[in-house]
C-alpha cells in the first residue's frame, strides 16, 4: 500500500505496510490518543513497544499544548498530529481511517496516561485474533472489583451497564472503558461513522446493531502518575446525559438505516 496514506494526514513519519514482516504483530496497529500527555506518553509508547514487537504504534495527538509529540516520536512512535482539537471521538477515529486505509488486521486503543497496562495488550489480541467477535474489551470490573474509580464515576457506570443490558442482549461489565481492540470488519464501520464526544458506550450500540460481537477480558488499571483526568464532577453529569442521548438516537438511526438482511446474524 502507497505511503500517502500517512502522508495524507501531515505525520511525521512513515508506518509499515502491514503484512510485511516477519513479526507476530505485522498486521497490529496500536492507537493511542493523547492530549497534553507530556508525563506519560514516553512510557507507555516504550512499554508498548516491548511487549508487542513488530506492531506499529501511532499517537494521534489531539493539539496538545504541551511536549506530547516530541516525547512520543522520541520514544519510537509515529505521530498523527490534528490540525485542529477533535476531542477524543475524532481522535480515535482518525487513527481508525489511518489504520483502514493502511490494511491493518487489528487495531488495539490504550489511552496515552498510562493507566491500561501495555502488559494486557497481547492477551486483548490474541483474544482478539482466536475468537469471532469483532471487538475486545479490556475489563476493569470483570472480577467485580470497582477499586480506583470514584464514587459517581462507579454510579454512572452501573447505570450504563443497566441501561445497555437490554439493547445489547448481554452484559458487559467495563463499558466506558478505553483499552479496546478491534478486527478489520469493524474498523471499517468505525472508519466511517464514530461517535466524537465520550465514544466508547456508543460505540458499542454501533456494533451491536450491526449484529458484530463483543467480548471482554479482563485488564489492571495502573494509577496515574501525572497529570489529571479530565472528568470533573459536573462533566460526569453532562456525560451521563450526553451519552444516554446518543445510545437512543443510535438505536433508533440504525433500526431505520441497516435493512434485517445486511446486518450480520
């Protein structure tokens, strides 16, 4: 596949075509989105490189106003750097559009804090690879441990797990959580159509009502150690709001859009 394809995005190298070595971890691209994640990028970008050799590692750096790029390129990785602040939807996303456009089997997110633990990563792949689900979710809570997460954070998810339970058909027990993997089929539905504000619960809708699978694994979250989230008390209110709105405009865009007989059974 051409190189203008990361050309296309203005980044400061060049990522492999896919396919073309002899590593394990060829056809992996790993997604990280970053934002004024100067502390934390060198290390997670260097783990990941450990512990999946041959894979491609990509930042896409959402107009970071700090030395996320530079610290991330200095660590090995490739840059997408946004011309303009997307938020974390529009992030992902373009990092999805660079890996499809690229021929990328797989593509695995971790967020650029440091907080997934790179060490999960060939667990969520290899998962990933031997099932048939399109996506994979590393679980949190999988073992019912809610340890590190506050109180209305915990609150809101337990309300999401109640709300999905339904229109997925199972439950899911992380379902705001950022360390996900995805297939190629999905990829090419996410390359097209992701949601921009607090993606991850929607995305799951997108998925589910195009009849793709899920699964979850469980994953550590290790403690931040610098900077801070960016999810205050007031905008966890708005989260819980904004997202419970998109989950219902996707259900009912989709029940209209996608015609039985195309969707996967």
């Amino acid at each position: 596949m051409p190189e203008t394809g990361m050309n296309a995005y203005s980044t400061g190298g060049v990522v492999k075509v896919p396919g073309t070595g002899t590593s394990t971890y060829s056809k992996v691209l790993i997604l990280i989105p970053a934002l004024n994640e100067e502390g934390a990028i060198g290390d997670v970008v260097r783990r990941v490189k450990e512990v999946m050799p041959g894979a491609a590692v990509v930042v896409v750096d959402d107009c970071s106003r700090d030395a996320t790029v530079s610290v991330a390129r200095g660590a090995g990785a490739e840059v997408l750097p946004l011309p303009h602040h997307l938020g974390l939807g529009g992030c992902v996303q373009a990092g999805y559009k660079l890996a499809f456009e690229l021929g990328y089997q797989y593509v695995i997110r971790v967020d650029g804090d440091g907080q997934h633990d790179p060490a999960d990563i060939p667990k969520v792949f290899e998962t990933l690879r031997g099932s048939e689900c399109e996506m994979v979710i590393g679980s949190r809570f999988l073992n019912g441990s809610e340890n590190g997460t506050s109180v209305l954070r915990a609150a809101g998810i337990r309300f999401f797990r109640m709300v999905l339970r339904p229109i997925l058909g199972k439950a899911v027990h992380d379902p705001t959580s950022g360390f996900v993997g995805v297939s190629r089929s999905a990829l090419e539905v996410f390359s097209r159509s992701f949601p921009l504000e607090y993606p991850e619960i929607e995305a799951l809708v997108v998925l589910q009502r195009r009849r793709f699978r899920f699964i979850e694994v469980p994953c550590r979250t290790l403690p931040r150690r610098t900077g801070r989230s960016s999810i205050t008390p007031m905008k966890s209110i708005y989260y819980i709001v904004h997202v419970l709105l998109g989950v219902f405009v996707n259900v009912l865009k989709y029940e209209r859009r996608i015609p039985k007989e195309s969707r996967r059974t």
